[in-house]
C-alpha cells in the first residue's frame, strides 16, 4: 500500500512542480504570443502516462526478461549440495530481513556476478553467476547474497522504477515542447506538424535521456552502499568486505546486459566524466565505507 501511495504521490508531484516551473518561467504566455496551440496540461498529463507506463512494465516484466537474456535457471528441487545451500542461505536471510523468499536462479557466466529484480519485495529473484559459485568461498558467496537480499528488502527494485518513470516523463515533455517550439516559432508551421517537430524532438529525447540517467545513476551509486551495508547485517561486516575484496581480484567483470547492470554486485573502475554514467560506485570506495562503520 505505501509503496503504491508513494508512486500516486510521486506522480501527482511531478505534473506540479513541472505546472509551477512552466507557469513561473511564463512559457505559457511565450507560447500564446506566437500563436502556438500547445496544451502543456495534456501533453504533461500524457507524458507522465508514458514515462512511468513504460519504466512499471519494464518492472513487471523483468523477472521474466532476466530469465530470458541471461538464462537464470530457477532452482525448483536442489540438485546438489551447493543448490542446497544457495536455497538455504537466502531463505534465512529473507527470514533476517522480514521478506518473502524469493526464487533462487544460476546463469551460466564465468565472471563472478550476482542481481536481484522483481516488481514485489515478496516475490522477487535472486540469481548468481556459475563464475561466482566457482570463484568465491562460501562466506563471500553468503555476503553477495546478503547484498542482493538487502537491495529486495530496501524495496529498490520499486524506487529505481519510480525515478526511472519521473525521468522519463521530464524527458518526453521537454523533448516535446523543444519540438514544439522549433516546428511553430523557428520553421512557422501553421498548421499540424512538420518534420522539424519531429526530428527535433527525437534528437532533444537522445539528448535529455543521456543527461538525465546521470540522475539515476546517481541514485544507483547511493543504493549500492546501503546495500552493502544490509548485506554486512545479514552476513557479517568482514564476510562482506572479503566479498568486494574478490570482485576486486577480478580484472574487468563483465557488466550485466541493459538494465540489469544497475542490480548486479561488481563495480566500475571509470573514472571522469565516466563516472557519472557508472550504476556502481568503485569497489574501492565500498570497502572503504564498509570499513568506517563502527
């Protein structure tokens, strides 16, 4: 209920604050001068249904996708010893952290990697990489799982879904209003659209989606250290920070594919403008904040 009144809440402020800003700036009246017909309130109303339409479907489906692009096979009856243990361990910790158990899964991957998805923090998915089984003890293994726990149970599969929807409809408006503008005050077209509303928003979409998902990045960063710490909760501070410490002994692991790269474990070693764009923040610097807590 709280994470739906949080989306409704999320929703209606954004079609607020970006009412206020436009009314503020006096775009309205620029617009009715030049004789424009934009309706900022539908357009603004449409772009919200798109912008968080499609960032909750992409939430819904991504358990299904993950399963699909990296070939997560879900543990139904443990084959093996291991199996065993993978089940056991993560069902303790979602005991640890008040969460339902979620599906258990291994893809097939030789560098050490793990994520968790799902649009519900009772129904989520959990998964590792074959290359993690094989290059981890169990205690970094139990910390990797306690990260991902940490991320289901801090709800972030429903945060990032909700930024992801705020940013996308900021994008979808402004790249329709620069489209707006060029079409009728610069080209003067009276009546319908002409291409230049089109290219025009299309390239203005490219653009203000790269700057904005410096955003959700961000945010990304920020989660990552929280779940670090969740996982030190779950699994032991030192087991977490011997974890970071293998993916470190680790050349370059490969990035998870599309969005499943912001709910991975390993880190980035970008630096520069670089970082900015980085889902994770370096390894270097989540062993370090592990290590300052008391």
């Amino acid at each position: 209920m709280m994470r739906i009144l949080l989306f409704l809440a999320t929703n209606a402020a954004v079609l607020v604050l970006i009412s206020v800003v436009f009314q503020v700036l006096g775009i309205e009246s620029i617009l009715a001068e030049n004789q424009v017909d934009l309706d900022l309130k539908a357009l603004l109303v449409m772009s919200a249904v798109i912008g968080f339409s499609g960032s909750f479907i992409s939430l819904a489906l991504s358990k299904f996708m993950a399963k699909r692009a990296m070939g997560v096979a879900v543990i139904e009856q443990p084959r093996n010893q291991s199996e065993q243990w993978l089940l056991d361990t993560v069902r303790r910790q979602a005991e640890e952290a008040g969460i339902g158990m979620p599906d258990v899964g291994v893809f097939n991957s030789p560098d050490p990697n793990a994520f968790a998805t799902g649009m519900r923090r009772n129904s989520a998915l959990v998964a590792v990489s074959t290359g993690l089984m094989r290059n981890m003890n169990a205690d970094e293994v139990e910390a990797v799982l306690g990260h991902e726990i940490a991320h289901v149970a801090n709800g972030d599969m429903i945060t990032m879904s909700l930024l992801q929807g705020v940013i996308n409809t900021f994008v979808v408006f402004l790249s329709r209003v620069v489209g707006h503008f060029v079409d009728r005050v610069v080209f003067k077209t009276e009546r319908g659209y002409g291409p230049a509303y089109f290219i025009t928003s299309i390239v203005a979409q490219i653009v203000l989606g790269i700057l904005a998902s410096t955003i959700v990045m961000w945010f990304s960063r920020r989660r990552e250290f929280r779940a670090d710490a969740g996982g030190a909760e779950l699994a032991g501070r030192q087991k977490m920070i011997a974890a970071l410490r293998a993916l470190q002994r680790n050349a370059e692991p490969e990035d998870l594919p599309g969005e499943f790269a912001a709910f991975g474990i390993s880190g980035s070693r970008a630096g520069g403008l670089k970082r900015l764009f980085m889902s994770h923040p370096p390894l270097e610097e989540r062993i370090a904040a592990l290590e300052e807590q008391v």
